[in-house]
C-alpha cells in the first residue's frame, strides 16, 4: 500500500505527518463550526471567505518574493487570515446596501482577480532573482496539497483550532439561541451582531487553516458537509456534533487514503468521500425513517 | 423594582407609573419623511402594569412599527417611549421585554428538544462552565405548563403543530421573567375558538407572571379575546379605552370603509400572510362581532 509506504518509509519520515495532522485537526475545527454555518445560511459566506482569502496568498506571495524569501511561513498564514477575515466584515458590511449574493459576488470575484495577479508577478520575480523559492504550484493553492503543510503550519493549526473551539464552547449557549431565533435574540440580551461577527471571524479562520488541506476552491466543503450530515442525523446539539465530527474525520482519513493511493489532491478526494459519506446516510435513512442520538 | 412590588394593591401600583408609556411619539422611514406622511403622528398611550392591551388597526396603520419602537428596534422620530421608566434599549438590555414576532422566525432544523428551547433564555445567563440546574429546569417546566404544553417537553421542536410551536415559542419568551410579554399578530391564520383559548391562555400567563401584555393584530376577534383595554391605531390614537366602547363608527374611522381603501388593504394582507384570496377576517366587514368585548 503506497499510504503506508508514505508515512511509514524512513526515506519519507515526517514529510506527510504534518500534512495528515492538520487535515484531521482541520476536520475537528470544521465539524461543530459547520451546524452554524449551514443553519444560519451562512455557506456561500465562507465560499467567498475562502476564495477572497485567495487575494490573501497573493498578496504575501508577492511581498515574500520582493522581500527576497519567497516561499511559504507562518507569517503568511496569519497575513491571509487577516485579508480573510477583513473580506468576511466587508462582505458583512457590503450585504447590507447591495445584498448578500452581489456583496460575495463582488469580493469573491475582486479578490480572486487580485489574488491570481499577484501570484503571477511572484512567480515572475522568484524566476528571475536567484536564491528566491518559487510560490507552490496552483493546482496546490485551488485543491490543497498534504505535502506543503510544514511542521510550524501542522502546529499553527493546532493552535487556531484550540482558541476557535474555545470561543465556540464559551459562546455556545448565547450562539445557540441566536442562531436558532434571531428575531427574538435581542429580547434575551444577546447581541446578534456581535453573535454574527464571532461566527464570521470563527469563520475565516477555519478557512484560512482548511485551505493548506482542501485548497481555496474546496474548504468550504469542510465548513458544510459536515453540517448537513449532523443535521440529518443528531437530536440534540451534542448529538449533531458528535455525527458531524464522525464524518469529518471518517471524510479526512478515508480521503487521504485516496490521494495516497492514487497520487492526487486530497481536496477533491477528502469532499467527495464525504459527499459519499452524506448520499449513504441519505440513503439509509429514507429507507429506515431512523434519527437518532 | 423587586418582585414584592408586583403585588401590591391596584392604587400603589397606578401609583407607581404605568408599565410602558408612549407620549407624543411620531416615526417616519427615511424614504417617507420625503413624501411628508409619517407613520405614526403624536401617539401617546399608557399601558397599566398587569393589563392586556391590545393594539387594533389596519395593515400599514403603524402597529408593527410602534411595536419595534418600544423593542428599541426603531428609534422614534419625536417623543418618548419609557418601559418601566427607563428607555426601551435598556429594557431589552436589562432582558425585561419578553417578545413573539409575528412569524415563526424560528430556525426548526435545530435540533432541540422543546424543554432546550425554554431553557434558553436561562441558559444564556449562566457562565459557560456552570451546568444548567434544577432551578432552571422547574422554571422551564413551569412556564410549559403555564401555556399548557409540558406535555410536548421532549418532542423536537421542528416537529410541532403551529399552534404548538406558538405556545412553546410563548412560554420561551416568558422563561426568563420578563415583565412586558409583546405579541405581534399572534393569531394569524386560526380560528375564532383557537383564538379564545389563546386569549384564556395569555390570560393564565398575566395572571401568574404579573406580566403586562401588549397584543398587536388586525383581526378584531383576537383583540377582544386577549384584551382588557383597546388602541386604535391608523397613523395616530384614534381610540384608547376598553373593547366595549369600539362601535362601528370607530371601527370604520380606523379601517376606512371605502372601498379602495379595503382593496388596498386585502392587497395588502394577501401580500403580508400569504392569503391567496386577500381575505383575512380583518377589517368591519368580517362580522367579527364589532360590539362584542370579551366577557
């Protein structure tokens, strides 16, 4: 099995562990997240997060490659959640005059614009200045590569996943009521517009760490199926996230195995497997009537 | 205002102020003010502490808007509205304003069980390591058995009927004390005897909460079966007293009984609720029983 041959081979040590890591830390962070996100309709929000995180890359792309480092750090994960989460707030703020399909159809298709731009004129740069690491390949940018998560990146993941399932914890009672009322959150004392800038930065940031994974076209995949099959089949809240992280990970790890072995992004694998995942327990329970747990 | 004021006799509690007062406010939608007709033009009303008022008018007459105004959710153009003497956005804030809005806007994909949804209003208030105790669940239980719904505690709440889902959504809104329950259009789309033990409900409510309720609706039959006393409203007060002094000249000042106005105003019901044929038992025509006030 080349999966094994992979992770295994001394020759290979520690060159995919990161990358698997973080997809199954991505698939932890993604999972509870996704419940919000799919009942508060918030799904074509986090497409045009990501994709505006695209002008993100770009953007640290180019100023590594005139800084003379080019490459990939840490420090440019953290610049791209910024231009993230400042695209979610104007997305935010845009929706309000123009609505919301325009206010993403606008910055999704700006930043994407500006995004393939600058990584063209990075690529330039690296190629003509000697000692300058070239940006990743695109195809890695769009889909997602496991090779390209570094140990740094693996633990950042780490990092940003333990602070937004804190807040999420923190701020569940009040979030729950929100998202289930929020025409009458306001009598509770509950802040709607705080509630929904939280889930927007909660948001972006589950983004930005997805993308290393599933690449900018596909990340909000992690941030919807899930969701949609906790729905389906949880009772109770805990319940809902409880299926929803089975299937992230059961989606992660099943995916994974398929790049492995066919030697392919494990964007498209890890969303397909899970889109598989959803049509099963579609499928079981129609034919059952069953919803437990 | 602690809880032993609540009961105290009917004269210290005049007394004390009335529980929501609304003087001289007028309100005008910026796009509005241009054409020069406002909304609401001087409305001053008081509502009692403990009293059911119900606020009457046609579709457009300001109701839902007056409402918002004393959420906090408009600001009023002119005037001033006091909710136990203080402004209506620190009474939301200081959770004393129980709400039911004139649609589920519930989402009803969550899954929760009813008992979950009652319990939220409590849940908010405690910190987030601090488990939901006894004392929230009795209160969950009792405000469900207030509206006569303890029996549904364990079902899912995207599984209910309307009319259960409104009591369950009533007995949230009252969980966490609060003391002025506001109703807009409670009754839409049931029937006169649905629409009395909705009222005797409601009635339940005030009685064992000592909560100040304001109803909010068009169709008569639901104003005289969940009020004690009447606002007529069409733009501004056009009567203010209880269901029994409403006669049939009141009601066609306030409903405009002509018959462009009553096209417009089908229209507009068809729009708002859906009716495909634009009636709705509004207006003076529905033989709602225009002198008949509740028992």
């Amino acid at each position: 099995m080349k999966t094994f041959d992979y992770l295994f081979e001394p020759v290979n040590a520690g060159l995919f562990w990161p990358g698997v890591a973080a997809a199954l830390i991505v698939a932890l962070l993604c999972a509870p997240l996704s419940l919000y996100v799919v009942l508060k309709k918030m799904a074509f929000i986090g497409q045009g997060v990501s994709h505006a995180a695209f002008g993100g890359v770009g953007l640290a792309l180019y100023v590594a490659a005139l800084a003379g480092t080019g490459g990939w750090s840490g420090w440019h994960q953290l610049a791209v959640l910024v231009f993230a989460a400042a695209a979610g707030l104007g997305i935010s703020v845009l929706s309000k005059r123009q609505g919301t399909d325009t206010a993403i159809g606008i910055v999704l298709a700006v930043c994407m614009a500006v995004g393939f731009e600058l990584y063209r004129l990075a690529a330039g740069v690296a190629a003509r200045t000697p000692g300058v690491a070239g940006p990743p390949g695109i195809e890695d940018v769009l889909f997602g590569s496991v090779l390209n998560v570094t140990t740094g990146g693996a633990v950042a993941t780490g990092v940003a996943a333990m602070l937004v399932l804190g807040s999420l914890w923190f701020v569940r009672r009040p979030l729950t009521s929100w998202a289930f009322d929020e025409a009458t959150a306001g009598s509770l004392g509950i802040r709607g517009e705080r509630m929904r800038a939280l889930l927007l930065l909660m948001l972006s940031v589950a983004v930005v760490a997805t993308m290393q994974i599933a690449g900018v076209v596909l990340a909000t995949a992690m941030l919807i199926i899930p969701g949609v099959i906790g729905l389906s089949w949880g009772r109770t809240i805990r319940g809902a996230v409880v299926w929803s992280v089975v299937s992230a990970v059961l989606g992660v790890v099943v995916g994974l195995l398929v790049t492995f072995e066919l030697g392919v992004q494990p964007g498209p694998s890890v969303v397909l497997v899970m889109v598989g995942l959803m049509l099963i327990g579609s499928g079981i329970r129609r034919a059952t009537g069953a919803r437990s747990a | 205002m602690d809880a032993s004021t609540h009961q105290t006799s009917n004269t210290q509690t005049e007394n004390a102020g009335p529980a929501i007062s609304v003087d001289g406010v007028s309100f005008s939608y910026a796009g509005s003010s241009m054409t020069g007709e406002p909304v609401l033009e001087r409305v001053t009303l008081d509502v009692r502490r403990g009293e059911r008022l119900g606020i009457l008018g046609p579709n457009g007459g300001g109701k839902s808007t007056l409402l918002k105004i004393l959420l906090g959710v408009l600001k009023p153009t002119e005037g001033r509205v006091r909710i136990f003497g203080v402004s209506p956005d620190e009474a939301r804030r200081g959770r004393m304003i129980g709400y039911l809005p004139q649609r589920v806007t519930a989402e009803l994909r969550f899954p929760l069980r009813v008992m979950d949804t009652v319990l939220q209003p409590l849940a908010v208030r405690q910190p987030a390591w601090k488990r939901i105790g006894g004392t929230a669940l009795a209160r969950a239980s009792a405000c469900l058995e207030m509206v006569g719904a303890r029996r549904l505690a364990e079902k899912q709440i995207g599984s209910l009927s309307g009319g259960q889902m409104q009591r369950v959504l009533i007995a949230r809104a009252i969980a966490a004390g609060p003391r002025v329950l506001l109703l807009d259009e409670p009754t839409v789309g049931i029937d006169v005897e649905g629409q009395r033990r909705f009222g005797e409900m409601l009635d339940t409510v005030r009685t064992e909460e000592g909560i100040t309720v304001v109803v909010v609706s068009h169709e008569l039959a639901t104003i005289a079966a969940t009020s004690d006393r009447v606002a007529c409203l069409r733009r501004t007060l056009h009567f203010h007293d209880t269901p029994r002094g409403l006669t049939p000249d009141v009601l066609r000042e306030v409903f405009r009984h002509d018959l462009a106005v009553l096209e417009g105003h089908t229209h507009d019901c068809a729009h708002e609720h859906g009716h495909a044929d634009g009636g709705c038992g509004c207006g003076p025509d529905s033989g709602l029983g225009v002198d008949g006030g509740p028992a």
